[in-house]
C-alpha cells in the first residue's frame, strides 16, 4: 500500500510546523487529553525544555553535525576578583561584552557561552558519549543514513491527516532511532519501552515507511546511557512490544478523532470511580 507521501530532507521546523498528527501527540492525548488541547489545538507553547531533551539534542548535533553545544569562554576577558584565596571569573566588564556581543553576532542570540569548568561538565560527557558510540561497530554503521526524511498519510479509519520524521533511515537496510538514556542497560530500556510508549514510535515508524514504500524494514533503537560510562547498546523489540503499539494507536487515534469532533478533550475514565488493582510484577 504506497499511499502515504515521502519527503526527505524536510528541516525539523517545518515538519514541527506541519499541523497534523504524530506518535508523540497520539501519546499525549492518551496520557492527558488535556494537554494534548493546550499544545496541539489551542497552541499554547511549552514554557521550558526538560534538561534531558537538551542534553539528547546536544548529543545528536554532535553525531549527526559535528557540533559543540557552545563557545568556549576565554578567561582575559571575563571580570577577574579573589574571595576567601579562591579566584572567581565573572562574566563582566567591557571585555565581555565586546566578547558576548560578537560571540552573538557569529553564532545567533541563543548562543551558550561556557566558562572552562562548564564546558568540562556539559561538554565532555557528550565527547565521551559519543566515542562509546563510536567503538560499538554495530550501532556506528547502523546509524549512518538519511535524515529527516518525512512521511504524510491519512489513517485509514478516521482520515485524521497524520507525520513522521524518521531520525534515521540506516544503510543498513533498518529504521533507526538514536535515544539518551539515564539507565541504557537491557532491564532498564524494557522499562523505558513502557514508561514512555518507545514501542508506540516504532510501530508508527513501521507502518509510515511500509505505506509509503511497501517495504517492510526492521526498527532499531541506538540507546547511550547519558551518565558514566556512557555505553551504547542496540536494541529491537519483540512482536508482542509492536502489537501492543498498534493496538494503542489505533485506540489513541479513534478517541481523538471523537475528542476533535466534539471538543470534549477528556480522560478515558472520566466521571468514573476506578478501583486499582496491583500488577502482577509488583506482588513479587
């Protein structure tokens, strides 16, 4: 079935622009409704970026670009005072604003200008990450590929107009995407698959590429644990993980075609009284 529209090298702003429905919003509708209306149909912006997105997009620019989240402070032109025998370097003085002023003229107002000792702590971890990547030959060579390559379509059920970005479309024949992760060992990604619908991105992946090519490809999840030492592991999911996801999806997408019509954006359960019952993992 090649029904759905393939673009590639779409810039990431204009796919975000595109106002039409992803994996990400069709797991924000099912979390919270609410927040999904905020977002999606009232438009209201996010006020912060979580740390851990920073430190994820820090760390594809890096693989995918080749660039450093920031400028490097050079310590002539920072305010320079002693306290107690300890120095203290300060962004002041006319130096530094000669400095700051040219650093934002170069490289554009959100510039991130580090002193020494925090280019140690934001930047070496990133340089540390990347060289796990590196010297795991399998996920090295599963992430060279395309970029941003975009597919669109319409679902099938209810004509909700529908996007994805593939982050990556491997030479190696796969759809890959490169996660951070606080804890990247086995166990503790399954848990991850859950917790955050992983298993519901790549399900959505799959189908997107197979409507728009006819091609089935296997999904890959590059993951780097973003705290010592930094490994990198690849990981597929079990057919149980992706009939799962499409369950979920097909779910999500009919309550939020009805939510859309009716402008009602309400959880799933509620009005009701729901009795919690322990899963079975935590009774062991």
């Amino acid at each position: 079935m090649n029904d759905a529209e393939l673009i590639r090298g779409m810039p990431s702003a204009e796919y975000h622009g595109m106002d039409r429905i992803s994996q990400s919003g069709i797991k924000l509708f099912l979390k919270d409704p609410g927040q999904y209306e905020e977002r999606h149909v009232l438009k209201i912006p996010r006020t912060e970026t979580p740390k851990h997105f920073i430190w994820g997009q820090d760390f594809e620019d890096l693989i995918f670009e080749d660039t450093l989240p920031g400028v490097v402070i050079p310590e002539d032109v920072l305010s320079r005072s002693e306290r107690d025998g300890k120095v203290i370097l300060r962004r002041a003085g006319p130096a530094w604003r000669e400095f700051e002023t040219r650093m934002k003229a170069e490289h554009g107002d959100d510039v991130r200008l580090l002193k020494s000792d925090e280019w140690e702590k934001s930047v070496q971890p990133l340089l540390l990450a990347r060289d796990q990547l590196r010297a795991n030959d399998k996920a090295a060579k599963l992430v060279e590929g395309d970029r941003h390559t975009v597919a669109l379509w319409e679902d099938e059920e209810t004509g909700l107009p529908c996007k994805c970005q593939f982050d990556i479309v491997s030479n190696r024949g796969c759809l890959v995407d490169l996660k951070t992760a606080a804890d990247a060992t086995p166990d503790q990604f399954n848990r991850a698959v859950f917790n955050f619908g992983y298993n519901m991105q790549a399900a959505w992946y799959s189908k997107a590429w197979e409507r728009a090519t006819g091609e089935r490809l296997p999904f890959a999840f590059v993951v780097v644990q973003s705290s010592p030492s930094y490994f990198c592991e690849v990981y597929t999911l079990a057919d149980e993980w992706m009939e799962l996801a499409n369950n979920k999806i097909a779910t999500g997408l009919r309550r939020l075609a009805a939510a859309l019509e009716s402008g009602k954006f309400e959880t799933e359960t509620c009005g009701r009284v729901v009795e919690l019952r322990p899963l079975p993992w935590m009774t062991k």
